[in-house]
C-alpha cells in the first residue's frame, strides 16, 4: 500500500479505503495538535515537536508523489536531508528530545525515557517515506496519537469546574486533589508495548522479506541507468543521511577508470563463489544473494549485481531497517549504510528495548520471527547468503557512558541473550546455514584523511584507497605457500605461547586441539581471499580447557567502537574478568565490555585463534598512517589474533573442510558447539568478536610441543620461523608482494 496525494488538502492518504480514512483521520489530528494545550504545559513542546515532524514527513513524500523530487536543484535535496537530520546532529543534539539527557532533564528520568524512546521511533520512519509504505506509517502515527491522548485524558482528569468567583483560583480551573495531570511512566510503556506486541508479525514479516527476499528501494535505485558521478541525486533517493562522505566517494568512483571499478567488483564478487567452491557447497540451487554496500559505491554495487547475474543470482539489497522492533532480532539479512548523522544518538538507544521487554513481548518477537520465516520458507531457502562490503576512516568514535539512557536490567539481558540464540537457530534453519556462505570486503571513506589526535595524515585518498585495493586483490598463491609452513609446526605443536612486548601485558597460552591423523588431518585453516577478503591468516577452533592467561591490546577499535587499555582474562578458555580504560569508572568500563564484546552474555569461549600474516597490509597502513582506522576484516590479518563467541564454523561443523594441500581440517568445534544436537539453544552465542595485537607489540608468539620444545614464529614482532622470511620484507620497506591480475 503505497501514499497518495489528497491535492485538494494536500494531505497523504492511502490507496486502501478503509486504511485511508484511518489515515486521514489520525494526519487531521496531528494537525490540530501542532496548535492544541490541552495538555499538562510542560509536554507542549514535545509533542509539538512531535507533530511537526511528521507533518514535515510528509511534506517530503509530497516531493516524490509529484516529482518534484527529480526536478529539484541538488542543492535543495542537499538541504532537505540536512533537515531530516538536523536536531540529532551533534551541534544540536543537547536540545533534541531524541537525546535522554535532554529528555531527562525537562521530564525527569521516569517520563524523559520513554518519551525520548518513542520520539526516537519516530526519526525511524524517514525509511518508510523513501519506501512509499503508508501502513507503517501510519501505525506509528497512530501511536504517537495514542499516547499524546493519554496525557489529554490525565489534564482533563486533573481539573474541575471553574473555581468560585473571588477565591485564589477564580482564573483557572481547581486541580482535584492527588491527580498531576500527567499520566504514569508505567502506563504509557503498556501503550507501547502493547504496540510492539500487536504489529510484531507484520513487521517481523517485512524484515524478513526485504533482508532475504527482495523489494527494497535500493534494488529500484541500482536500476537506475544514470551513473551517480554524472547525477548526485541517487544518493537523496534512500533517505538516509548523506554526508561528504557519500558524495565525495561517490563523484571519486565516478571519475575511476573502468579497469579500477570491475577489479574491485570482480573481487568481492568473486570471493563469494570461491567460498562455495572450497567448501563443497553447491551454489548452483541458489537463486538470490543479499548485496550489502555504502551509499555512494553504486557504480562498485552495479558491476557486483552483474556479476552475480552471470551465476544465476539476483541481488537483493535491503533499505535501512532500524526501529524498535528490529533491535536485539540476532541474525539478519543486513542493511545498506550510510556516515551516521551522530553515533552518540544510536548508543544512547541501543537499550531502548529495555523499557518494554516483558515476557511476553519478548515470546511475540520469537513467534513472529517463527511465523515470517515459516510464511517465506521456499524463499528463504533459496537465500545464498551476503555479499558485503564494509567500509572504514570515519572519525572514531568512542560514546560517553550516560546514566539517563534505559539499560536492560540483570534479567533482561539473559532474556535478551537467550532470544538473539533462538533467533539466529531460526534464521540458520530459514535459509539452510550449513548450505549458504558469505564474503566480505573493506573499502576507505574519504573521511580517513581528516586529521585526528595524532596529528594531520600525509597521505592523499586517492593514494589511500588505491593502496586498499592492492590489500584487497594481493596474489593469494603467496600467503598460502607461506602460511602452510607455519600451519606444518603448528600441527606439531599442544599449544602456543603469547607474550606482549612493551606495554603489553599479554601472557596467553592457547591449548590447541589433537590430530588424530597427522598425515591426512590439519588444526589450522589456511585463509586465502575467499569469505574474508584480504588474504593473510592461518586459524583455528582452540581447546578450551588449558586455555588460560591475560590478553592486553593498548588501542583497539572493535565494530567502530575505541577500546583503550582492554584487558581479558581467560579461565579454562572462557572470559573470567575483564577491564578497559578511557571511562570515569572501572564498572562503565566493565559494562561497554558487557554490551560490545560480551553481548550480555555472562562469559563466552575464546573461539578462534589465529595468526594474521598480511604484513603488506600492516606496514602500507603504518606508512599511509591509516594503522587505527582499519577495520577488523583488514586489521584481524596484521598480527595474532583471538576471538569470543561463535566458532569461525558455526553452524557448519559436519560440513568437510580441506586446506589447499589436501588435508581435512578438524578443530572446528568447541565444548559449547559441540552441544548442537541435544542442547543447540546452548550451543551458539550469536556473536564472534576478534581482537588482535599488532605485531609491534608481540614479543613473542611460540608453538609449544609436548615435550616443552618451543619453535618461536614471531619474535619481537618480526617473523621468525623458517621459510616466511618474506613476511618481514613489507616491514623492513623492500619490495612488496605483487597484486593479482
């Protein structure tokens, strides 16, 4: 169901009768409360704001009815998605009612959380009006209308008749004695979760659909014909913010050479069908693959689409799907991004949910999750998996810790823990995990160039993204050669040794699991460019018990998130304690820990341990001066590293894995996965974190033998085993390796 224009009022209303008298009923008094005070004075403002917005909503949907959207100066699409914008951007933020803090303060913390929730909710619909999807529109707005009454009804319930003439309150209206005027926290929470438990399947539903199945609008965007470094306007089409960073990286691939543009599809692409190949798994009964991009990247996005094509794949390009019901849903099929307009704004409503999550809305999530994969199963199955491409060099961002915003309680977070497992069983199950795979690939933003704490960077973005690109198309046949030497001593090897150098802490052993048969078997995977692009790593499911010490990292940036001084201490291969600086107190450091490492999880096993061998990567990075801007996909190859949560094999234990050479490799599961039969709720977690020490700060990294014997392959951060010498070459500034063809 799509808007349309009432041209006699100017009004949006839907093409559906009886959902257009709806909504022309609920638009009618939003409009009267833009001008009402029928309310306790101190929420006028806000909901004020509140119905502006959504008249000025749809104000901009008008553009797109009549198409005075493509007619339109860019300058004027420039300036409208500024305003759609503009209250949350951070010069602004400290006033905005979406901010808690704000909200807060006006309302006190009891009211100001809530009301800055469902505000919030309400920036979530800009999407459905790039959409054209009225029905969800609507029902928000029906919300909005539902709660603003409450507090119409909690005035009117306040007051009685007109005071006597000649008393003190002869001017207005008496209060009744013990009533505010002003509805209870509690009361307007039950509105919205009643609402989050009524629109649960249909919403569920449309994110399933879009994410696995197809009809979002940057499908009907990637269609178009006209090349974006020509015409900017394809960028203002999504709705989502649009910055520098979205205009400049989409004018810069707009002037590449063709040559440049399909190396860089041809890549991402390609990585996708190796992933099948070195698996075993047959791509071929597949008919759609989830295509993931940066809003500015569609020439890159265009040439991927057709590549896919070419192996009998339709992309499907989910919009942006943020909103309450989406939050904490575990596994999904993505979403487009764009630069965020102020990440302090999404941290400080990662928790929202905290406010309404009861049992039995946390039961509706699962049952239509449950539903909406049961309704698309032929579809879903038919799902090959993501193609995703990451991006990287926005300014870092690390969020203050503020006590206004909703935090899930102790039981909340179990609740929220075990419901994110649950999903991702279904979601494995919905497209037949063990059958499907995935790649991923990182490209820099030209916010990467702009000056930071250490100073202004050298280098220009051109230098650095075509430095990028030979990280990303580097001639695997090298690495491998050289990663199965190190894979040979660690096949020996019961475990390994990790000491930091320096400031670094770190003092790990890392038990490794046993071969069985050594001459057939492998412990270690050799990782050329295929799921994870670029090459450079060797890696594997350790053993948990034995698997002890502290893992210490100085600096590291985790899903855009700076974590300073990060301690984890391991007990029997799960995490025991953990610390990170940078916040007023230890336990605000201990809870960032909590949310964006442990996920709310009580502890997780190490679940990976791998030793990255990119030094390519490594040193063009420290020469560019880029080191603390790559993103994990990149910065996981340039030292050791080690990873919580889920295997690097979940949900694909039984599928059979071989190195290049030929040998099976066998440590794929762990105590927890091992679980997936008779207990899977406890087999998987629905998270995988890696952490990696550069290799400047590794004194040493050993394989350790039975009998005690150690054969150090990293000492002092250089490589030290025999046979990958060539590994130091990038580092000591020689000849570096060549890129593919």
């Amino acid at each position: 169901m799509n808007f349309l224009i009432d041209r006699g009022e100017g009004a949006l209303i839907s093409a559906d009768t009886l959902s257009g008298e709806r909504f022309r009923l609920a638009l009618d008094r939003i409009r009267q409360m833009e001008g009402e005070s029928e309310i306790h004075p101190l929420f006028i403002p806000y909901f004020r704001a509140a119905a502006g917005w959504i008249l000025f909503l749809l104000s901009g949907r008008r553009t797109l009815e009549d198409g005075t959207f493509e007619e339109a100066p860019l300058e004027t699409l420039a300036a409208y998605n500024h305003a759609l914008y503009e209250d949350i951007l951070p010069e602004n933020y400290g006033e905005s009612w979406a901010n808690p803090a704000h909200a807060v303060r006006v309302f006190g913390k009891a009211h100001g959380q809530v009301l800055s929730a469902l505000f919030y909710e309400l920036r979530c619909m800009i999407p459905l009006v790039y959409e054209g999807d009225s029905e969800r529109f609507l029902i928000r707005m029906e919300l909005l209308l539902e709660v603003y009454f409450a507090f119409v009804t909690a005035f009117h319930e306040a007051e009685t008749e007109p005071a006597e003439p000649g008393t003190e309150e002869e001017s207005g209206k008496r209060k009744r004695k013990g009533f505010s005027g002003i509805p209870a926290p509690a009361h307007l929470r039950e509105k919205i979760r009643r609402f989050l438990e009524d629109y649960a399947p249909e919403e569920t539903l449309v994110r399933v659909q879009r994410s696995l199945v197809g009809g979002a609008l940057p499908e009907r965007i990637l269609e178009q014909s006209v090349s974006c470094g020509e015409d900017l306007r394809a960028l203002y089409r999504y709705g989502a913010y649009i910055s520098e960073n979205e205009t400049k990286i989409c004018s810069y691939l707009g002037n590449l050479e063709e040559e440049t543009v399909t190396k860089m599809a041809d890549t991402w692409t390609e990585g996708f069908r190796i992933g099948f190949s070195v698996t075993g798994k047959d791509l071929s009964i597949r008919r759609r693959a989830g295509l993931l991009y940066h809003i500015g990247f569609e020439r890159v996005a265009r040439r991927a689409v057709e590549n896919l094509r070419k192996m009998g794949l339709t992309a499907v390009v989910p919009g942006q799907q943020d909103n309450l019901f989406t939050r904490h849903l575990g596994r999904g099929g993505g979403e487009i991004e764009s630069t965020s307009p102020n990440p302090q704004c999404a941290y400080d409503h990662r928790e929202d949910l905290a406010l309404f999550l009861k049992d039995t809305l946390s039961s509706k999530r699962l049952q239509a999750l449950k539903a909406a994969y049961r309704s698309l199963e032929k579809e879903t199955a038919l799902y090959a998996g993501p193609v995703v491409m990451e991006t990287f060099g926005e300014k870092p961002f690390s969020p203050s810790m503020r006590a206004e915003n909703p935090r899930f309680s102790d039981a909340q977070q179990k609740k929220i823990a075990r419901s994110k497992q649950q999903a991702d069983l279904l979601y494995d199950r919905a497209v037949i995990g063990k059958e499907r795979s995935y790649t991923i690939i990182a490209f820099p933003l030209p916010e990467i160039v702009e000056g930071y704490s250490t100073g202004r960077l050298a280098a220009s973005f051109d230098e650095i993204f075509r430095a990028v690109i030979a990280i990303n198309t580097l001639d695997y046949m090298t690495w491998r050669e050289v990663q199965a030497s190190i894979i040979a001593v660690l096949d020996t090897a019961r475990e390994v040794r990790v000491l930091g150098r320096g400031d670094n802490r770190t003092d790990l052993t890392v038990r490794l699991q046993t071969l069985r048969d050594p001459a057939a078997e492998t412990i270690f995977e050799n990782c050329v460019a295929d799921v994870n692009i670029p090459v450079g790593e060797v890696f594997t499911t350790p053993s948990l018990q034995g698997t002890d010490g502290l893992l210490h990292v100085s600096s590291v940036y985790l899903m855009g998130l700076l974590f300073e001084d990060l301690e984890i201490r391991f007990e029997n291969g799960r995490v025991a304690e953990y610390s990170c600086g940078g916040f007023p107190t230890a336990e605000d450091g201990r809870h960032y820990i909590e949310e964006n490492i442990l996920f709310h999880h009580e502890t997780l096993p190490m679940s990976e341990f791998a030793i990255g061998t990119n030094t390519t990567a490594a040193a063009l990075a420290a020469e560019l001066g880029i080191l603390e801007r790559l993103p994990i996909l990149i910065a996981e190859k340039t030292g050791p590293h080690f990873a919580v949560g889920d295997t690097c094999y979940s949900h694909e234990e039984e599928n059979r894995v071989y190195n290049p050479d030929g040998k099976e490799i066998i440590a794929k599961e762990n105590e927890y996965s091992l679980l997936r039969d008779t207990d899977p709720e406890n087999a998987y977690f629905g998270c995988h974190m890696d952490i990696t020490i550069p290799y400047e700060e590794v004194g040493l990294l050993a394989a350790v033998r039975a009998d005690g014997t150690q054969i150090p392959v990293i000492r002092d951060g250089r490589f030290v085993l025999p046979g990958t010498e060539i590994l130091n070459e990038p580092l000591r500034g020689k000849k570096r390796p060549e890129s593919a063809d």
